[in-house]
C-alpha cells in the first residue's frame, strides 16, 4: 500500500532529522566526546507510536528528549544536546513545545551550509538562529572543539543535504 502524501513528507523529515544527527554524533565521535542516545526514539522504542494524540505533560516531557548526552573528555563536563536540521537556517524559541522542560540543552542547528548551535537560555532571551547570525558551533568554547574538524563535517552536511 502506498503511503500517502503526509506519511512521505513525515518519513521524508524523520530521515533528515536522523542524517543531521548522525553527522553530529560522528563529529563529536571523532573529537574524543563520550556519545549516548538520550532521545525517545532511541532510548524507549516503539514509544512515538504509543504516544500518538496523547498530550499529557508527561507525554510532552518524553517527546522532547533531547537527542544525546555528551561527556566533554577534556572537562568532564556533560551536556543535553538537540539536534534539528532546517533547510532556511532558522531555530527560535517558538519552535520548542510550551513548557520545555531541558533548560540546560544545547540545540544544535544543521543546514545546507553552516552548523550553529544555541542554548536553551539563549533561546528563552529571545536570540535565535538565522543565517545571518554567528552562532557557529565552532564558536562554543565550552566544547572545545576544532575549527577544521567542524568545517569538514559542514562539508559532509552539503554534500547529504544537496538536493533537499
């Protein structure tokens, strides 16, 4: 049976959701990080399906995971962090659920030619992710990160990204 018009666009999304994550743990991966699985989808299987139309506050809770944990090598420090992919470069608070419970996370945004991230208080402050803002990943000293590793990544990123 073919699927319909909103199950492709629904399995269309979900597959760049999981390349842009991918990319993500794979660059962290190769910077030494510590990488786990934190999101609903990959901690609780078979979850989204039972949780379909319910909207308790728990519900809501479970759904907005964030997608991993990372342990930083150097500082031994650990962050919540959500991975989303936006073909217009653009993330704000208004994209997160009412309520968002991870007031600690870090959402990092990836798109046909830039990987940015942003926090959760940033976000609440009313900064955002446009392409025109500096919110580079490589900006974020609390990760430690190098430059050229994350331009490789960007890379690979418009290279999957290409036609989409």
């Amino acid at each position: 049976m073919p699927l319909t018009p909103a199950q492709e666009t629904y399995h269309y999304n979900m597959a760049k959701g999981r390349v842009a994550e991918t990319l993500i743990q794979e660059l962290f991966l190769s910077l030494g990080y510590n990488v786990f699985h934190y999101g609903m989808e990959r901690s609780v299987p078979g979850i989204a399906n039972l949780l379909k139309g319910i909207k308790s506050p728990v519900a809501q809770e479970i759904r907005s995971m964030p997608d991993f944990i990372m342990q930083n090598p150097n500082s031994a420090e650990v962050y919540f962090v959500e991975v989303k992919y936006r073909a217009n470069e653009s993330f704000s608070f208004t994209d997160l659920p009412a309520d968002y419970p991870w007031i600690n996370a870090y959402f990092i945004i990836v798109s046909k030619r830039h990987i940015k991230c942003i926090t959760f208080e940033q976000l609440k402050a009313g900064e955002f992710i446009s392409p025109e803002c500096r919110h580079y990943l490589s900006n974020r000293k609390e990760f430690e990160l190098d430059q050229e590793t994350i331009v490789s990544f960007c890379t690979m990123a418009v290279k999957f990204f290409k036609g989409v």
